[in-house]
C-alpha cells in the first residue's frame, strides 16, 4: 500500500480532456460526479473507465473499486489482490494513463510476496538495455515483457515516461 507518481502528460489517452480550457474554479465549484463542460469527463465517468481498464487486463482481484479526483488527477484504488503481482499490474495499468498523476494504492494481497521496483522508461531504453542494466543480462528482457502483460503487447513498444514492473530476479 502507498502512493505512486506517474507522468500525467504520458501514456495511454482513454477520455478527452482540454487542459488548454480547463477552469479550475468552475471544477472547485461544480460537483465531483457531473460534467463540468462538455469535454470534460465527470470523476464519476473516469474512475468507470479505470475500472474497465484494470478489469480488461484479468487480474484476481475482488471488491475491486477506484475513485478518481479531476483536480488532483490521483487515482485511488482498494480491494483484495490474490498475488503482489496483481496488485502492482493494476497500479501500472492505470498510472500510465493521461491526466493521471498520482495513484493511492489500498489493495491488500492474499499472497505476500517481495514487491517489483517499479522502472521509469528513458528515452533511449529498450527492454534489453533495462534488463541487461537490472539483471545483467540482456537475453532477460522477456521476465519484463512478461510482467507487464497485457498491458504491454509487444516488447518494442515502450515509450519514455512509461512505468514497468521490474520482478526480482
């Protein structure tokens, strides 16, 4: 349990926003659960779409729940992981999304196991160059692959500001 940062400005953009027009005011002022303007989704609507987005990687978690603050952009996310894999898959799943800056972590896990130190992609990183840097070997590129199923779907295509689990070797 903790709390991540993540890029708000990188990664996977799934609901519009216009930072350019954004009132902070107007937001303080209007309710957490209704729109704003008309771009600008309801906390209400985002933490639907994190959910949805957690649930589309088939994690074994239960009493799954996220909440979503638009002024701070911080995700919050609770319920009951089987393994600390599952646990750390849904805390990347949604912090590499847009506009999400911040998730709270207060899923408890069924399994204990060591944590994953979660990695920061640099401009110029591959996951060979990350595995041969972590574990020594380039060839091990494929544990780093494989734990950040499914939201990685090829091995090539990781972008810079994106946040990987890295297992311990």
């Amino acid at each position: 349990m903790g709390m991540f940062s993540f890029a708000k400005d990188i990664g996977d953009k799934i609901f519009n926003r216009d930072d350019e027009k954004h009132d902070a005011k107007a937001e303080t002022k209007a309710d957490a659960n209704t729109q704003v303007k008309d771009n600008e989704p309801s906390a209400q609507s985002v933490a639907s779409l994190l959910l949805r987005r957690i649930q589309q990687q088939n994690l074994n978690i239960s009493n799954l729940k996220v909440k979503y603050n638009g002024s701070t952009d911080t995700a919050e996310i609770s319920g009951s992981a089987k393994t600390q894999a599952d646990r750390e898959k849904a805390i990347i799943a949604i912090g590499n999304v847009q506009n999400v800056a911040k998730v709270i972590d207060n899923i408890d896990i069924e399994e204990d196991a060591p944590e994953s130190t979660m990695y920061t992609v640099k401009s110029g990183d591959s996951l060979s160059k990350i595995a041969k840097d972590v574990y020594g070997s380039s060839s091990d590129y494929m544990s780093i692959f494989e734990a950040n199923k499914p939201m990685l779907s090829d091995p090539d295509k990781i972008y810079p500001g994106q946040v990987l689990r890295i297992p311990k070797p």
